[in-house]
C-alpha cells in the first residue's frame, strides 16, 4: 500500500487516508501564515493508492509542477504543489509498517473515485501523528502554548495506545514526537509530558539520535523538577539493549545517561 508525505524543506509532513484542507484559517488541518494563501485554499483526498488536490476556489490557486489547476488532480511521487510561496514535494512509499492508531477518530463516508478520479466532496478528516505534529510546530511558532500543550497530550495518548495494542512505534514518529515534546516544554516551561515520553520510549527499546538527545537536554534544563523515573526506564532498557547497538547508538546511550545525572543534580 502506498503512503503519502508532503515535503517541506527538511521536513515531511504524512497524509493520512481522508481529507484535509490547507489553507490560512485555523479551522484548516495545514495552516499555512502566507498572505497569498486563501483561508480555505486547497483540499487533498487520500483514497486507497491515490492522493488528489482539488483547488477550493482560493484567489491565486494551486500549482501542481507550476501548472495551474483547474480541478481535482492526482499527485504521483517527485510532483510539487505551490500553495501561495509555499511548495511542497510530494513523496510516495510503499510501507507496511503498522501505523499509528489514534485513540478516537472520526468516521467518514469511504469514496470511491471513479473512471474520471473525482474526489468526494469535503468528508471528515481523521488527524494522524504527523498531522498532529505540524499542528503542535504550529502552536507553538503562533505563541499558543495551551493549545500546543493539549494537542501534545493528545499525540502522546495516540502512542500509548498504540502500544497498548502492540502497535511498534516507527522511528521516524519517535523522533517527531521527540522535536515536539522539547519545543512544547520549552515554549510553556512545564515538564508535564515528559515522564509519559520517556516511559513510551522505554517501551520502544530504540536509542534516539545524540542531536535530539541534545535537543532534549537544553530543552529541559531550563526546567525545575522535571520527573526522571520515566527516564530512568528509558535508560535502563537501551543498556539491556547494548549488545546490538551501534557506536553511534551507544554514544547517545551515553548522552541520556549525562542527561540523567543533570536532571537529578548529580
């Protein structure tokens, strides 16, 4: 089955089955600070092995390989998207690694696209982890730290469930809930969600990267009384672990073990 990502700079953002909207209004699931960008700009279908944009009316349009539109297209691997200054990669993979599920979701009418591929009109969208996680980025850089904080607790649930199912955590999601949790504690200087991080990484058994590891520590000590059991679980997992790791592994092995040392003062 084919996934689908969004590729900003160097960042990729994955598109879950469904619809979803970018545009400039916060009732959209991509918001995009671009004046040139309509409040509901565009909409992109997932269906199956297909994804689409359909331009929703926006004042400058939308440019898929810099060829304006003019009704529901179908995006393939390597095509670009230009939402007012904003162009996105559109990346395809077949991947049959389990995803994430999230704790609740909304139900949705399933399309069927036809001969000519015409997307459904607009349906309910599901929001998934990397969706979540543009949202939170969002959040924080629009200084919203009450809603960053909450849609962190709900991405953190979305894991713990996951794992409650047996679900395994790709790495890829480990390492964007790691950026998000380091610049949600850092934006409201509250270590609320980092004892449940910690403990999901424990139960992963897989090392983050030294530079997140980094990431992390400044993030966090700037921050009193930050609790470190789950920490500790993390820690202790990945030295049961050491034999199959890597050297650069058990560097960042390391990293987490200073950072152990410096949250509790020692």
């Amino acid at each position: 089955m084919l996934r689908f990502w969004l590729r900003f700079q160097a960042t990729e953002h994955e598109l879950p089955v469904g619809t979803f909207v970018a545009g400039r209004s916060g009732e959209c699931q991509l918001i995009l600070d671009d004046l040139q960008v309509s409040r509901r700009h565009a909409q992109f279908t997932v269906d199956a092995n297909r994804l689409f944009v359909e331009d929703l009316g926006s004042r400058n349009g939308v440019l898929v390989n810099r060829a304006k539109i003019n009704g529901p297209t179908r995006l393939r691997d390597g095509d670009t998207v230009l939402l007012g200054q904003n162009e996105y990669l559109v990346v395809a993979r077949a991947d049959d690694a389990p995803a994430v599920a999230p704790v609740s979701r909304n139900t949705r009418q399933k399309t069927t696209l036809g001969a000519e591929e015409q997307p459904a009109e607009s349906a309910p969208t599901q929001t998934g982890p990397s969706l979540l996680a543009l949202l939170i980025d969002r959040a924080v850089t629009l200084n919203n730290p009450a809603e960053a904080e909450r849609m962190l607790d709900q991405l953190l649930a979305m894991f713990l469930t996951a794992v409650a199912r047996g679900s395994e955590l790709p790495m890829v999601q480990l390492e964007s809930l790691s950026r998000c949790v380091a610049r949600v504690v850092a934006t409201t200087g509250r270590p609320k969600p980092v004892d449940v991080y910690f403990g999901l990484l424990a139960e992963s058994r897989k090392p983050l990267s030294a530079a997140l590891v980094d990431e992390l520590q400044v993030a966090l000590q700037r921050l009193r009384d930050v609790p470190t059991a789950g920490l500790q679980r993390y820690v202790d997992a990945l030295r049961a672990e050491a034999p199959r790791l890597g050297i650069a592994e058990r560097y960042a092995v390391q990293r987490l073990e200073g950072l152990l040392r410096a949250l509790r003062g020692g």
